[in-house]
C-alpha cells in the first residue's frame, strides 16, 4: 500500500506512531524554538494576527501492485490549473487570424510537460519535463520524444502556406544557460 499526499506549497511531515501522520503547512512559533532561524515564526497581517494559509490536500491511498500512482496527474493540476480568460468584444482579430485547422504534434509515451517560450523572432525556448519517476514504476522501454519533428510541427502550424525549413536546436543547461 501507497499514501501519497500532495500540496501546492512547501510542508512538512512525519509519522510519529504507527497510524498517525502529522502535516505541517504553515507553523507559528510565538518565541525563538533555537533551531537555527534566530527568532520567532510569527507572520501575522496588517492587524497583528497571525496568517492563515489555505490549501487543498490531494490524498491517494492505493495498492501499488494493482494500481498506478495519480501523483503526476496531480502535480500538473496544481501547477498549472485551468485559466478562464474573458473578453468583451465585437470581433477578435487575433483568434480569428490564428484560428486554423489543428496540426498532429509528435507522440510521446509517457507523461511529458511542455513549455513553450517565446525569445525572439523564429526563436523559442521549449522546455521538457518527464514527469515519470520510479513511483510510476519502470516502463519495458525507456520512452523517446522526437524534438525535431515537435519543432517542424510548430513551424508548419505557424507558416501554413510556407514550406518546412530546417530548425536548428541548440540544448541549454537547466539554468537556461
């Protein structure tokens, strides 16, 4: 058996007997505890109280012989929830001028997390993030991701009526570097 707990923010935990977990979201210390901060942890508001700090809790106990684990699912809800843009408007010319059909993007299998960053003219930076680790088990093949053919899908669903040109990509560090 699996318990798998999940936030949107920094916590602490520990099991201090069989059977109980203890949570830490936000602590407040009114006096120095000496573990090294220096002084109290009393955050409080514009009126002296101290903050709250509200969160939701995901939590999955399974059985992790006979299901997967829902914390990658899980993290990429709460790293990015769904946004709900609204605009009043007669027309919109830029989703009238970029709405054209959809192009198939490159397969992956596997949890994969895009970001796409737009650094100058005919320049982005694109970000990949497997989200899979060893919780998820071990998959028979190690999964590939064809980042060239990802980047001439991008170029021919911005320049339909142009041809595929080659795309040159250079490989940054995590620092971006």
């Amino acid at each position: 058996m699996q318990l798998t707990v999940m936030n949107d923010r920094s916590q602490g935990g520990s099991v201090e007997s069989n059977g109980v977990i203890e949570l830490m979201q936000n602590r407040r210390l009114l006096h120095d505890d000496g573990r090294g901060v220096g002084e109290a942890l009393n955050e409080t508001n514009i009126y002296g109280q101290g903050i709250q700090v509200n969160t939701r809790y995901h939590v999955q106990l399974f059985d992790y012989t006979k299901t997967a684990s829902m914390q990658r699912q899980i993290q990429l809800v709460i790293d990015e929830p769904v946004a709900f843009f609204v605009a009043k408007a007669e027309s919109d010319d830029i989703s009238e001028a970029t709405n054209g059909p959809a192009n198939q993007i490159a397969d992956f299998d596997g949890d994969l997390k895009i970001h796409l960053f737009p650094q100058d003219r005919k320049k982005i930076l694109v970000r990949l993030e497997n989200m899979a680790d060893l919780f998820d088990g071990t998959p028979a093949e190690t999964p590939m991701f064809d980042l060239h053919q990802y980047a001439l899908d991008i170029w021919a669903a911005e320049n339909p009526t142009k041809p595929k040109v080659g795309v040159k990509i250079t490989e940054r560090t995590l620092t971006n570097n």
